[in-house]
C-alpha cells in the first residue's frame, strides 16, 4: 500500500491494553506517543539492514497529533505510518490510527525525525543509502 504521495504505507494491528487506558476509560495521549514511536522503529528494522542500523539512529524533534476518535479497551487498532519530506539531516514521518471495526480515525499525526551518527552522536546527512531504505 502506498499513502497519497506513493511512499509505500508500513501498517500493522495491535489490541488496546489496560495500561494504554487512562481515568476517562481512553487511550491515553502518552499512549499514542509510545504508538508512533513503536511504529516508527517497527518500520526503520523491517527495511534498514543491520550494517546501517549499526552507523546510526534517530531521535525526535517535534510531534504534531491530531485527536479525532477516542479509542478504547480492546478496540484492535490499525497503526499506519510512511515518510514525507527530508531535509540533509531529518526526515518527515506521518502516522495514522485506524479503528478496525469501523474504520474510524482515531489519530492522525506528523513527527520530524533527525538522523544521528551512533559513534558521534551529531547529526547526519541523509545520504543516498539512507534515502534506499524507504524506497
């Protein structure tokens, strides 16, 4: 699947738990952060080989969350999530929960991501092997 853009979608379902929950019976906010973290390291090791995974890593710079439905215990998600724009040294990734059971949006968020140098731990330009592996 590819998003509006044509950058190939990385999705997967998981299953709301108790500890997602929060006192208004919702996933709670921190939870869909730990949400799009997990996506966004599910995708990087299902494409990135483990000699490049070894010269780098990323971090967060900035987090944009849209709240559209709230989602609850057990509710089976659908977690989808791609990359958009770079710049030399980050990268634009978009992220959107689904509802299974009705297809209703839950969240739609953006991150920017900044690529690092695991050795120095300064940012790294976004050169063609890293560009290869969400192709």
């Amino acid at each position: 699947m590819n998003n509006a853009i044509g950058t190939p979608v990385f999705e997967y379902t998981i299953e709301v738990s108790a500890d997602q929950i929060d006192e208004l019976q919702h996933v709670n906010n921190v939870a869909y952060v730990q949400l799009m973290q997990d996506a966004a390291n599910k995708h990087w090791h299902h494409k990135v080989s483990h000699a490049i995974d070894h010269k780098v890593f990323w971090v967060v710079k900035r987090h944009e969350i849209d709240y559209h439905s709230p989602a609850l215990l057990h509710d089976q998600l659908l977690i989808r999530t791609w990359t958009g724009a770079f710049s030399a040294v980050t990268w634009d990734r978009h992220y959107e929960i689904v509802r299974v059971a009705d297809q209703k949006k839950i969240i739609s968020a953006k991150s920017i991501w900044v690529l690092l140098d695991r050795v120095t731990g300064k940012p790294k330009r976004i050169d063609q092997e890293i560009l290869d592996v969400f192709k």
